[in-house]
C-alpha cells in the first residue's frame, strides 16, 4: 500500500473543502468567511518561494492546531455524547474535529453510510459495492455483479461513490477498490471542482469525457414503470427509463447506429432501438443482449427523497 505523508496544511484543506452537517454560517464580514481565508492563505504559503518560510509557517501553523486541539479533547470530555453529535453537525466545529481526530462518528461507519447512499445506483446497473475495510485512513471497497470490470465501473465509483464519501468522510485518505479494471485510486478522494470520470462514449470504446458536476432533472421523479423520457441537460441528450420503479439514465444514441433511442419499445428492462432494432438491457449497464461487445452510456443518476433526482453530467 503506498503511504502518502498528509502536511497540516493539507489536513486543513481537506476538512475546510467538505464537512459532514450544514455549512457554517454566512460570512461576517467582506464576502470571505473563514474556511475561505484558511484556503488562500494556504495556497498563497504553498506559493511563497522561500523553503525555509514555508516549513517555519507549516511549523507554527502545527503548534497552534496542538493547542487547540488539546483544548477541543478536554471539551469533548466533558460534554455527553448527544452533545458532541449536536456541536458535530456544526460545519466549522466539525472540520476542527476531523483535524484531530475527535469526530464521534467513527471513520468506518461514515464510510459504510456513503456506501448506502449510493447503493440504489449500483443495484439499478446489476451490482453492488462492499465494504472491505478501513485501514490507515484508506477504505477498500469491492465492486461486485455488473459493475465489475465494465465500463460503467469508473463512473459508480468516481462520480457516485467519491461525492458520498467527500460528503460524509471528508478526512478519508484514499481507495483501493477491487473488481474494477482501472488501477486503485491513491490519496484523497478528488470531488470538488476537480473533473471525474464519466461512462463511454457509446460506441464501446472506453473514452471518458470529464465531469462539470451532479445536475437536477427536472419532472422525472414520477415517471410510470415502464415509461421512458428524453431529456435534453446542459447539451447532453439522455433518456431515463423506469424500469420496476427504479430511475435509470443513459445517452439518447444508438451504439450501434447512434440514432435516438427514445420512443424504442421497452418490455422487461430491454430497450430497442428503433431504428436499428439492436436491444439492451438497461438493468445490465445497457449491454447488447446479443452478445456483442455493443454497450450505452450510462449517465449516473441519484433519488434524493421521493422528488429530487440528479444526474451528472460531461464538460
């Protein structure tokens, strides 16, 4: 397992970005509240040419973290649980908390929540995602049934899961997944700004467009069993079909022949393309019930309660 130093610095930037529970409260003064200004100083010491500096500030920056984290342990062992849950649930209280490890949710069952946050989606494409376990701050996960070694594997995991877990286990160092072709992800799990990779393009051959991030689909939620839908989203043509109540979306094209799907028959979770005949099996992560190596592209696609739905979209 490769070790990854993690600075104060870095610690701090990672408890700022994402922490569980509600944001801290608007900013009191000039726009710019304090998570903010802990990360442009940071990038702004990162910058600073001189070594030297840089290792004093990261120094002095390490001792006042130490004291008040000694003063945060000696609080927490006063107050009860219930109060501890209840100052968790504060956004700056609990990036504070995950800084020394005083968070009282353990790090395994945050990590095991956001896996059952996303497990509709996996379930909905013929698999399912296990914890292994967390160790070192690392959790290893197993992707299991259709997920497994296809090309819709990269998307459950960086778009579904890694958003999950950067919401609910922020100070999660890294991932080491099996059942997946591409190589285990190392070091903090990357959501933010930073682009993920999203399913094929819907020929089969594997390219990956990057990610502008987790959009809401509007009048879909109450879509019938059997019914399916063409949407157009941030100039992606998808459809979503409800297949034995579940929400699945993927690109509006034919692999075979590109054209619109929508409008296809759908019986028993088989779509067929209207034009071409080709049919997929869109439980299946939407491979040609053929045999061929013919596959849609899935859109990734989470129910948030019984109206929101969500889809993420390509740059």
């Amino acid at each position: 397992m490769a070790e990854h130093q993690v600075t104060v610095l870095e610690l701090m930037g990672q408890a700022s970005a994402s922490t569980p529970g509600p944001p801290p409260p608007p900013p009191p003064r000039g726009g710019e509240d304090l998570m903010e200004r802990v990360e442009r100083l940071t990038a702004e010491l990162d910058a600073h040419p001189d070594a030297g500096a840089r290792g004093l500030a990261e120094q002095l920056v390490g001792a006042v973290l130490e004291l008040h984290g000694e003063g945060l342990a000696q609080v927490l062992s006063i107050v009860d649980d219930d109060t501890a849950l209840a100052l968790s649930e504060d956004g700056v209280v609990a990036s504070l908390m995950l800084i020394h490890d005083l968070y009282p949710v353990p790090l395994g069952e945050r990590v095991m929540e956001a896996l059952d946050n996303v497990r509709p989606y996996m379930e909905s494409h013929g698999g399912n995602v296990e914890l292994l376990g967390v160790e070192d701050g690392v959790a290893r996960l197993r992707l299991d049934g259709s997920c497994s070694g296809c090309s819709a594997s990269s998307a459950t995991l960086e778009l579904a899961i890694k958003k999950e877990l950067m919401e609910t286990a922020p100070d999660l160092l890294g991932l080491e997944v099996e059942g997946i072709e591409e190589e285990a992800t190392h070091g903090p799990p990357d959501i933010g700004g930073t682009p993920l990779p999203l399913a094929g393009s819907g020929n089969g051959n594997g390219n990956v467009p990057a990610l502008s991030g987790w959009q809401d689909l509007d009048e879909v939620a109450e879509l019938g069993e059997g019914q399916t839908v063409a949407h157009s989203l941030g100039g992606l043509e998808l459809f979503v079909a409800n297949v034995n109540g579940t929400l699945l979306a993927y690109r509006n094209a034919c692999a075979a022949c590109s054209s619109r799907l929508d409008g296809g028959p759908l019986t028993e979770g088989v779509m067929g393309c209207p034009a071409c005949q080709v049919s997929y099996d869109l439980p299946k992560a939407g491979r040609a019930i053929d045999g061929s190596d013919l596959q849609l592209s899935p859109v990734p696609l989470l129910r948030d309660g019984p109206t929101q739905v969500r889809v993420a979209l390509p740059s």
